[in-house]
C-alpha cells in the first residue's frame, strides 16, 4: 500500500506583505545611504570628477595634520560624552526604576511620567533652555544658586573649555534618563512573583533583594541600555550643534564625530565643504558603532544568557 504523502504546508504570503512596507522603507532610508556612503568614501574629486582612491582618504584622515587633530580631538570628546552617559544615566535610571517599582510608593505613575516626559522634547528646545538657564548674564541658574547660598559656585559652564562638554553631557542625562528607566523598570516588573516569594522566605528584603535577586535577573536588560546608550551617543549630534553651533565651542571643546562629520560634509564659514571626506568620517563611526555593537554581542551577551527565564 503505497504511503500517503504529507500534505504540503501553505505559502505564508501574507507575511511578505506585512513586511514589505517597512522593508522598502528600511532599505530605501538606511541600506541604500549606507552604501552609498561606504562607496563615496572610496573616491575623491579630481577635476570635477570621481576618481577611485581606494583608501586613500582615510589615509589622509589619520595622516594629514589638518584632519587627524581634528578627528581624534573630535572620537575623545565622544568617548567622554558616552562615559558621562554610562556612568551618571545608566545608574541614575536604574535607581529610579527600583524606587518607583516599590508597591509602597505613592504616585508611582506621576513620577514616571514626569521623569520621561523630557525624552519627547525636541533637542532644539532642550538645547536652547538650557543654554539660558545656564547663562550668566540672563539665566535662571546664578540667582538658584543664590537662594541658597551657592552663587560662589555658578561659573559659565558652557563657556569654559573645561566643563562644556560634561555640562552638555549632564544635559543630556537629564532629557534622556527617562529611557533607562522604563526599561529597568519593565525589566523588574517582568521578574516572576515566584522568585521574589521565595526570596522573602529566606529573609532578603530591601536593598539586599535588589543587589542579590533582582539585580543579576535584570543584566540582561542593562546590557541592552548600555549598547543602545553607546549607539545613540556615537551618532549624536543635535544637542551640541543647538548650543554650541557647528563650531561646537569654545575652541571645539565639545566637538564630537556628529559635528565633525557636519562641518567636513557640508563646510561651514571658510570650510569648504568636502563629500568624500565627509563620508571617510561617517564610515568611521559606522565602524566604531559596529565594532562596539559585535563586542557586545559576542563577549559580553553571551554571558548574560544565563540570568535569563
């Protein structure tokens, strides 16, 4: 008796549908500038015309003086800008997402919001209070720290090449920190009622049940934040260009790869604006960013697997 054979499993086209959209669009706003760029950054202008150099250009970023001071003063502020973010956002969220995910605390839902509220603004208006609040001439912060007592301390921040970047670091933190902590926060609530149960039982409560059971089954979670934190602060640009314009003062104290690529993509008063080298620039951070991506990705999540449900 000749065998039957198995039925042939339907054609799921309707997922090719659904996803075709944002494919098409994925592809048209990212893939395709993406290589364009990596492409452009092969070539150089000769004679109002393309001319393949291989990597020519990035040879003339690390190489010549005009360009290499700039990009490595511009990849230093940034890592900087991104340890500010690491070591002030990240615990600041985490901490606030383990207050508000205390059942005992009263207007829990207010305080959230309030706190996420200044990730939706747009970074020009972010930008343009802070920098009035924090001038010394008409700005609200010198007259603050006279109520109580701390005037002596007020110094234009954003003016001073020392304390600039990290003003604007710390800006940054305070419009952002809202992230971080909806993530942790969700990140608690999704730890099974079980767990902490049987924690209670053997007597771990408060401080010590956050750093001995919730802590461990939320790395997952932190790992997450700490990669996005490092992509988005790699690709920043908005809030230094609103403050500190594309010169990104005083003396490019908080230049970052975001301005840099700006002013050598599209010039800026005697800068001549230059494609190609802006391209070289924007393929180096695609590197750095991708470089940061894989490391996480292959030596850091894979340890963190086993704090998983």
């Amino acid at each position: 008796m000749a065998t039957e054979a198995a039925p042939k499993r339907p054609f799921r086209w309707h997922i090719g549908v659904f996803l075709a959209p944002a494919v098409i669009v994925y592809t048209a706003v990212m893939i395709l500038p993406l290589f364009g760029t990596l492409q452009l950054s092969l070539f150089r202008s000769v004679e109002n015309a393309q001319t393949f150099v291989g990597l020519g250009n990035f040879r003339i970023l690390f190489g010549d003086p005009n360009w290499s001071a700039g990009f490595w003063n511009a990849l230093r502020n940034n890592i900087w800008f991104f340890i500010i973010h690491m070591l002030v956002q990240n615990p600041i969220g985490i901490l606030l997402a383990a207050l508000l995910s205390s059942p005992r605390l009263r207007f829990a839902a207010f305080y959230r919001t309030a706190i996420f509220v200044p990730t939706v603004l747009s970074f020009v208006i972010v930008g343009f209070t802070w920098k009035l609040i924090l001038s010394p001439l008409w700005g609200v912060a010198p007259n603050l720290l006279d109520l109580i007592g701390l005037k002596s301390l007020f110094t234009p921040w954003l003016g001073k090449e020392a304390y600039a970047l990290t003003a604007l670091s710390l800006v940054s933190v305070w419009q952002f920190v809202g992230i971080p902590m909806m993530l942790i926060y969700a990140a608690l609530l999704s730890i099974p009622d079980e767990v902490i149960e049987a924690a209670e039982c053997d007597g771990v409560t408060g401080m010590a049940q956050f750093w001995k059971i919730k802590l461990p089954l939320i790395l997952p979670a932190i790992g997450i934040i700490s990669i996005l934190t490092f992509v988005g602060n790699f690709n920043a640009f908005d809030l230094i260009y609103t403050a500190q314009g594309a010169l990104a003062g005083p003396n490019y104290s908080t230049d970052i790869l975001g301005t840099f690529l700006y002013r050598a993509f599209f010039g800026f008063q005697l800068q001549v604006g230059d494609p190609n080298m802006g391209a070289t620039i924007a393929t180096m951070m695609f590197l750095i960013i991708l470089a940061g991506v894989c490391a996480y990705l292959f030596l850091i999540q894979t340890r963190l697997r086993r704090y998983q449900f």
